[in-house]
C-alpha cells in the first residue's frame, strides 16, 4: 500500500488499546515497524505538524523495547520508548507487535488499566505465553516495593496482570530473566527506590505455579569503570552518533539540510558528531567501534534487559554470557561500566577488562584504564 500524505496524517499519533486486545489495522503504522526511522523524521518526511503542538508520532525506533522469538519463526516485540523525557516525540508504548516470517506485521494494543506503558522489561516464553516482568515506565506511575508481572497469551495475544505474593526485587527494569526448571529466575538490573536507582545484587525466584517471589542468593559480583587516564569526558555519545549516522546515511542529510545548524553554531554547538571527534583528537573507527562490547572470547549475546534491537544492545546497555556469568557494559558520564555476574577465572576477567580499555583507547586517541568499583551498598 502505498503511504501518501492524508494517510499519515490520519495514523500519525500514537493510541491505547480499548480491548485486550485491540487489534490495530494500521498500515503508517506496519510500515514504520519495516522502515524503523524516528518519529521525527518521518513527520518532517510527510511534511506533518510539529508534536510541539500535535503531540507524540507514532514510531518503532525506541529503546527498551523487547524481542521474542517464537516457535514458529514469528518475533514479539513488547512496548518500549521513544526519544528522552524532555523531547516532543517522548511515549512509552504498552503495545505488542508481531513480525511474521512471511514479513506482515500485526499491532495490538490495550487499555492502560490492563497494560501500562512498559519498557526496559523482560520477556520471557513459557509455553504458549509470555512472562512480562519489570518496567521503568513514567516517573509518576512508578510504584516502589513492588514488582511489575504480566503473561501475554501467544494464542489470543491477551495480556493478564499476575498477582504476586511474597517480597520481589522491587520495581525493577534492565534485568535478564530466564527460566531455570520451574522457576523465572531474574538477575541484575536496576531498581527504582523512590528518589534514585540503586543495582539488582540479588537473584530472585518466581514460581510461576503459586505466584510466590523468593530471594535465592545474593549474587557474586564483580565491576569496573573504564574511563581516560587523562580525566577528560568519554565520548561515548558522539560516538554513538556518528555510528548512527553512517549506519543511516538519511540522518546526516536530514541534520545538514533540515535542523537549523547555524544557529546551533552560533551558540557554540556543532551538530556534527564527526567534527566533534575530530576537533577533540578523535577520528571514528567504525571497525572497532562496531565490536566495542564484543570481546574477543567466547560469548552469547542476551536479549533480556529491554533490548530494542536483535544484538542484544538497548541504548547504552549491552549484555552478554560468557562461560557462565552475565556481563554487561553500561555507557555512563564518567566511563562504562563493566559489571560480571557471576564466577569467572581470573584470566578471563583480566581478558574481558583489557579488551574494554583497548578499545575504548583507539576510540579516544588516548589512553584509558580501567579502575574496580565495586562496591557493596551499606
């Protein structure tokens, strides 16, 4: 089908579920699934109203969004956000979202009272359902002590809160969740505590038969920061866009021809990611840039903790199993941090580290360290 402008426009914005589920026919909306471009840059596309005064667009470019691959060959996708707080184009999706293999595309949705808007959650396959656990969600909506969990039936694709008994993790998100015999067993992750986020040390339990939460251990942990010797910022974020760009060539175009770049210069700021690595000594390397958190040891990447994309990398958290821990690598202001759950031999560790910081320090054009941060909340 072809998408013209009047069509769009009738399907740009985003909506909730009226039913559980409500089944979207919307083509804008199977086809930005495909085209998986920003809110903003299929608006300016279609020439359509600023979401300063229309309010959020429709997209499927969003982080914390999770993947599920099903018996079948068809993959689930399960809410997820678009854009930061402060941004026009900011939604946290409650929608679901089936890709079948023959490449068609089926939206579902549902009321808030049923399904609140989720993302940086787990989704884990049980037989014929899903296991939806943890959320981020909007800061007002968060609940602290308690634990988000919901089942997604794969043969009606409805969606039913499960009432927990028992202490849990507490309002958790960026976790991997995996099940180990009978029971989902969650790991790591981040926890909203009403004024701030504290790390998941635990691993936790939920028996899926009686709905009870326990806490099994508290788990072995190791952490390091890696960050310039020199104590200048990381360049994490300019990095990340100028790999964005030269994976999408349109968005360098749609920045030079369509944002206003002068005035931005004018105050000082270079929208350019490339000029601004250059003029701070840096050259970017796709090469090694491409195989930052892929170190070279044997390993699985994990799409557990809200993955967005298939590689098991949600914005600036990747997550990996090596032997038998979990490793991940969160992009922070001061550096990455590097963080392995679980027992591995030293060498292997010292590998994973050393691996970090030689790659961050051909990234940088200086040299980098990595320094131990672990460090067991009082």
């Amino acid at each position: 089908m072809k998408i013209d402008r009047e069509l769009f426009l009738s399907q740009r914005a985003p909506r909730r579920g009226r039913k559980n589920p409500e089944r979207f026919d919307m083509p804008v909306w199977a086809w930005l699934v495909e085209r998986g471009v920003s809110a903003y840059t299929v608006n300016q596309e279609f020439a359509g109203p600023s979401a300063f005064d229309a309010g959020p667009g429709w997209c499927f470019d969003r982080f914390g969004c999770s993947r599920t691959e099903l018996p079948d060959g068809r993959v689930l996708h399960v809410g997820g956000e678009h854009e930061d707080h402060y941004d026009p184009d900011f939604y946290i999706y409650n929608d679901a979202i089936l890709r079948h293999p023959d490449g068609s595309v089926q939206i579902f949705g549902y009321p808030e009272k049923i399904f609140p808007p989720t993302d940086f959650h787990s989704a884990t396959l049980q037989d014929e359902r899903v296991w939806l656990l943890g959320n981020l969600g909007y800061d007002e909506r968060r609940k602290p002590g308690t634990t988000p969990v919901f089942t997604l039936d794969i043969a009606t694709m409805a969606i039913r809160g499960v009432a927990t008994k028992g202490a849990g993790p507490g309002w958790i998100h960026r976790h991997s969740a995996e099940f180990q015999g009978d029971a989902l067993i969650v790991r790591g992750g981040e926890v909203f505590e009403g004024g701030e986020l504290v790390e998941n040390h635990a691993v936790w339990a939920l028996d899926p038969r009686t709905r009870r939460w326990s806490q099994i251990s508290t788990s072995p942990f190791q952490q390091w920061i890696v960050h310039r010797v020199d104590g200048e910022p990381m360049l994490l974020f300019e990095l990340g866009m100028a790999a964005f760009e030269a994976d999408c060539p349109e968005m360098a175009e749609v920045r030079q021809t369509e944002l206003p770049a002068e005035e931005f210069l004018r105050l000082g700021i270079d929208l350019d990611p490339n000029r601004r690595l250059e003029a701070a000594g840096c050259t970017f390397d796709p090469a090694v840039y491409s195989v930052l958190y892929a170190p070279d040891l044997p390993h699985e990447v994990l799409a557990g903790p809200g993955d967005d994309t298939e590689f098991g990398r949600s914005q600036d958290h990747t997550c990996l199993r090596v032997g038998g821990a979990v490793v991940r690598y969160a992009e922070r202001l001061e550096g990455v941090v590097l963080r392995v759950e679980g027992e591995l031999p030293e060498h292997v560790v010292r590998q994973l580290t050393d691996d970090l910081v030689g790659k961050l320090s051909a990234l940088h054009g200086v040299p980098c360290a990595a320094e131990r941060s672990d460090r067991p909340r009082s």
